[in-house]
C-alpha cells in the first residue's frame, strides 16, 4: 500500500488517499527492468524476442481486464452496437 495525494474538492489542503496494490495501475517493465529479471546468459536477440513478448502479452492482460470491468456498462455497449 502507498499512500497518494490528491487535492480536495472543497480545501486547498491536500488529501491523502491510501492505494491498495489492487487499485494501482499496473505499470509495464521497461526493458532494463525485464532484462533485470533474465538470466545473465541471454543474448541480446533472445532478450529482445522475449520483452516483445511480455510486452503483447501485458496489453492482452490490461484489454482483457478492461473489457471485463466495462463489457455490461451502456456506454460500451453503445459503442459496440455502432462499430459493429
């Protein structure tokens, strides 16, 4: 948990929000960080195939994410009928 500010609505006094590791947005690695968590004997050619994959994967995750937490909202499903 962190604890965040945020301005409220009728002070200028700052509030501070607690953030649960599940209201936090998930953050994708940078490749430093993904090659942080290789073994030291991948090359840079494996290094690169594998963060393309975690990074495809990671989008596939947060859009199927999203689209579980909106698909029964009216908004989307407005948007749906009309793209459709």
């Amino acid at each position: 948990m962190s604890n965040v500010l945020d301005s409220a609505t009728d002070t200028y006094d700052p509030v501070v929000k607690t953030v649960t590791e599940e209201d936090a947005v998930p953050v994708m690695m940078t490749f430093k960080k993904f090659l942080a968590t290789q073994d030291d004997s991948i090359t840079d050619e494996e290094a690169i195939a594998k963060y393309s994959e975690y990074k495809l994967e990671f989008r596939r995750q947060e859009l199927q994410k999203f689209f579980t937490a909106h698909k029964d909202e009216q908004w989307w499903v407005m948007m749906m009928i009309k793209h459709c």
